[in-house]
C-alpha cells in the first residue's frame, strides 16, 4: 500500500464513471431538452479508433458535438462508440475513457476536465492553524477570515 492516498486519480475514475453513465442513460433514451455534449479526446491514444482521414485532419485531439444526429451509442466499461455524421457520412468511432480530455453540457454550463494521471504529482495539502480555544465564550475565528480552496489549487 502506498503511503498518500491519490486524489486525482480517485476523482478521475468517479469523473469517468460519471460518464459512462450519463452515455449509458443517452443511448438508451436520447437527449433530454436542449442538453448536448462536446467531448475531446485525444486521437493518438491507442486504442482510438475513427476513420484514416479524421486522424489525418486531427492528428492530436478531436471534439465531438452530441446533439441532433447520433447512431449507435454504446457504452463498455473502458470506452464508448458511437456514429456520428461527419457531411452526410456516418462515420463509427470508439472512443476509451482514457482518452477524453474533457466533457461539456453547454446547456447547463456543466464540465469535465481531465488530466494525464500518468504525469500527475499528488501535492501537500497546505496546514491549517489550529485555533486552541482558552474560554468556551470566545469566538475561535474573526468572521471574514475564510479561506477558500480551489479544487485547481491541486492540480499540476
């Protein structure tokens, strides 16, 4: 067992699994009101697979848009695939879990942002002071003093 507990990529599975199910619901039962997703991945990942000419035109990373027009969304526990119409041409794409960048519903301005867990350093959460309180009639803190944690603050 190690000897830290890793954060990032704890909140990266739980992120991913909450993908895989929000896919898992779409595929069965379509889009709800105007919800959309735009999904980047990364198109060198291995295990990608679309058509010879999308990773000639996206050598690096692709967004797809899932809104109006989308076949055959099935979802496995490491990857999705789906058929997308790329100019009047379906076109089959799987797509791991790994390989997403990020995961947006502009609708209701909700995202997804992954980072390489490979790459990651897990950093030191900083201490807070302890406050020992003398009196149980005193106010341990002045009101105002909060301080507020970014999740950003923990990434890379």
């Amino acid at each position: 067992m190690s000897d830290t507990i890793n954060y990032g990529l704890l909140m990266h599975r739980a992120m991913r699994g909450l993908m895989s199910e929000l896919l898992t619901e779409i595929g069965k039962n379509g889009l709800p009101g105007n919800h959309h997703f735009f999904i980047t991945f990364d198109t060198r990942h291995p295990d990608v697979a679309i058509a010879d000419w999308l990773r000639e035109r996206y050598p690096e990373e692709m967004t797809l848009v899932i809104q109006h027009w989308f076949e055959n969304l099935e979802v496995m526990d490491d990857h999705f695939s789906i058929t997308l119409n790329f100019g009047n041409n379906p076109e089959p794409l799987v797509i791991p879990f790994e390989s997403v960048l990020t995961f947006v519903d502009p609708s209701v301005e909700f995202g997804l942002r992954f980072e390489d867990q490979e790459d990651a350093k897990i950093e030191e959460i900083p201490e807070s002071p302890m406050v020992e309180l003398e009196d149980d009639d005193e106010d341990p803190a002045p009101k105002g003093d909060a301080e507020v944690v970014s999740l950003d603050s923990f990434r890379k």
